[in-house]
DNA sequence: CGAGCGTCTGAACGATCGTTCAATATATTC
DNA sequence: GAATATATTGAACGATCGTTCAGACGCTCG
C-alpha cells in the first residue's frame, strides 16, 4: 500500500506526509485561526505540494473535519478512566488532568477554542464538537457514578454538568494567562462538587 | 456633518450608514465566524455599496476592530453597577446578569467566542479581549468589595477570579443549549463565592 | 523490462478577496 | 444659485483562494 515507510530519511521524517498534513493544519489553525488555514500555507507550512493536500483529502472541508476529531481525541482521552487506581481516585486523577501541564498550553487551548468558534460557523463542526462534549460529560458522569455508587445517574448527571462549566471556564480563561492558584481553587472545588457527600436533598441554609 | 437625518426615510431606517455596516458585520460575525465577513459580505447585508464600507472603515481591520469594541462595551455593561441598590444586593443583580435571557441569546455568545478566536490569531484583537477582560473582572471585584467592605482587596480579586472563570465557562457551555438548572445552581455558587462569610484563612475539613 | 499503481508535483482555472478611485449624488455654506 | 464639502456608488486592480489535472516519480509484480 504506502511504499516502504523504511530507509534512511533525508531529513527527520519525509513519511507519512498525510499526518505531516494534518498536524501542518493543526499548528496553523491553533496559531492563526481559520483564516491562517488556507490550503496553500497547509501545504507550505507541511513541507508538501499543493496538489498533495487536496490528494489526501479530498475537501478543505474534509481536512478541518479531520483536525477537529484529532482535537476531539484528545479531548475524550482526559476522561479516560486510569485503570490502575480506586474509582474514587480515578475520578481525582481525570479531574486533576485539566491542570496538567501538557494540557494547559497555548496550543492546545487555542485548539479547542477554534474548535468552537467554528462550530458556530458551520453546521458540520457544530455537530463533531456537540457530540464530543456529549461524551466527554458521559464519561465524566460514569467516573462520578463509579466513586459514588449510592448516587441516582441524574444527580450524577447534574454533577458532571456543573464540572463541565467550571473545566470550560478553566480552560477558556487560562488562555489570557495562567493562573495556578485559581486553577488549584477550581480544580478543587470540582472534586468537591463531584464528591459531595450524601445524595439527599442539598442543604439550605 | 451629517446630511440631515430628518426627513422621511424610505424604508425603516436608511440613515446612519455607518452604524448599519457595523451591525451587519457583527451579524455576520456571529453566524458564519470571521470567514464569513468579507467587505462585500457586511456590504450586502447592511445594504450598502462595497465601497462605502472602506469610505467608513478605513481597513477591514478597521471594521472588526469596532465590531470587537462594541462587543466589549455589552459585556462591562453587565457589571455596571445598579444605583437603585444597596452593595450586596448590587452585587448579586450583576451576578444574576448573566443569566438574563437577553444575555444568553446565541447570537450575542457567539459574538463573544469569536471574539475570543480572533484574539488568538491577530495580536491587535488579543489586547482588545485581554483589557476587556481585565475591566470586567476588576469591576466584580469593585462590587464584592463594596458589598464585603471587610475583605481584603486581593481576596475580593481572589473571588472575581474564580467567578470569572465559571461565568466564562457558563455563557461558553450555554452555546451548546441552554440547561436553565445548571445555569441557576452555578449562579447560586458564584453568589456563595462572591459573598462567602469571613475574610479568614478558609477553613480545612 | 514493461505494465500497473499509489504517491506527488506544479501549472492552470475561475471565483472571491481587500483596496483604490474616478464619478455621481446629496447636503451645507455663502 | 453657485461653490464647497460630504456621502455614496460601482468598476477595476492585483493578490489569493479552493480545486482540477496532466504528467512525473518510485515501487511492485509478472
């Protein structure tokens, strides 16, 4: 199929220039917004013809489409349940993830922030970035689910719902700085959320 | 200056061109993103001809330059204090603001993520959002601080802080559908928040 | 070797972009 | 009413856009 991704390459790596596409697309969509993303400064910014990015996709369209589920995939694998810890720790861990470093860079907030931006734009990114939020909550509430067994699945529901803003707010916010300590105050206060004690009616003062 | 805006206009409104392009383009702004805002796009739409865009905006800069200014206007006019109250009542409506249904149509959300978007691509448009969000914040911190004038000043910006980042997260989410129940529990926490008891070191379970 | 196939290139097309500008229409001033 | 200033138009410019396509390259197989 691909011939020999083996020998000596020139330079770094030469192969795959599909993904070299994509990720072209992705630095360029991340640094400059949509309107940085034109077929031809992909294509200059990969090191490939212009010809090869509409070979390997067949649209504009079809390459954005394909960034935005390379930014969906990133996004799911933050609820990814770590099988080596206690559901009760699984879910600190996942909620301790939106302050992990690696996430918190320009790069990739600004990724997801154009994610959204385009979803208002365009009918087709409307629907890849509503359904990865979709699952991103569903597995924000089955990880609550798993550490609170005793809880109903709607109040699980409504938990992951109320997390859901505040990590929105996390990441929406840090991109006009980095706040350590507010994000700290935040995270805890979603694990609080998430963890909160009985299931009963909440109490009023 | 002006020619007369007496007299009877035609249609609705025919005068104040220059307002209508603006409007035009924030329209657009708002459904179809930035890619959708050509100079004869905002011409079309407000009725106009392309060249009495570029008479009234000297750049297409110019234009979205405005369009981002008038946006920031709408949102410090959400904690513009009410006279009519008392501090900690003041407070509390502007927290409340954002909950408004006026607040929380689409096309003003949409506004305010594209405006976000294009801060990260185009320096010029980051310093609009940056200051924009910094005088908002400084105005929560000017109304807890009057409501709890025991506080300390950094603890009041402490609270606007963290307040920012659920109201950021709220109106961000609201973009997805409006969940009114999640809405109300996190405008209830950003009251908790902003009026939380004594100023001193936050207890520890 | 030559036919076949997947990969890759760069020129070319028509469409649209932002900007400029001479010409016209409208309002103000004397 | 002429003169002037302001507002408005639409054609035209060069640049860039997304897409297409004929051809070249590297590899495999008979």
């Amino acid at each position: 199929m691909s011939p020999r991704p083996v020998r000596a390459m020139d330079a770094d790596e030469k192969v795959d220039r599909q993904a070299r596409i994509l990720e072209a697309a992705l630095r360029l969509l991340s640094l400059q917004g949509i309107s940085g993303v034109s077929m031809r400064a992909v294509a200059r910014e990969a090191g490939v013809s212009l010809g090869l990015v509409n070979y390997h996709y067949e649209d504009k369209t079809s390459l954005i489409r394909a960034a935005l589920r390379r930014i969906e995939e990133l996004d799911i694998a933050l609820v990814e349940p770590d099988p080596a810890l206690e559901p009760e720790e699984r879910l600190r861990a996942a909620l301790k993830r939106v302050a992990d470093p690696e996430f918190l860079t320009t790069e990739y907030l600004s990724l997801r922030l154009q994610l959204w931006a385009l979803a208002q734009a365009h009918e087709d990114f409307e629907r890849i970035n509503t359904e990865a939020q979709k699952r991103y909550r569903a597995g924000l509430a089955a990880l609550i689910q798993a550490a609170r067994p005793e809880l109903p699945a709607d109040e699980c529901g409504r938990r992951a719902a109320d997390i859901d803003v505040i990590q929105n707010g996390l990441w929406l916010t840090a991109l006009l700085g980095l706040d350590h300590a507010s994000i700290s105050r935040n995270v805890a206060r979603c694990e609080e959320i998430a963890l909160a004690g009985p299931p009963a009616a909440q109490r009023q003062d």
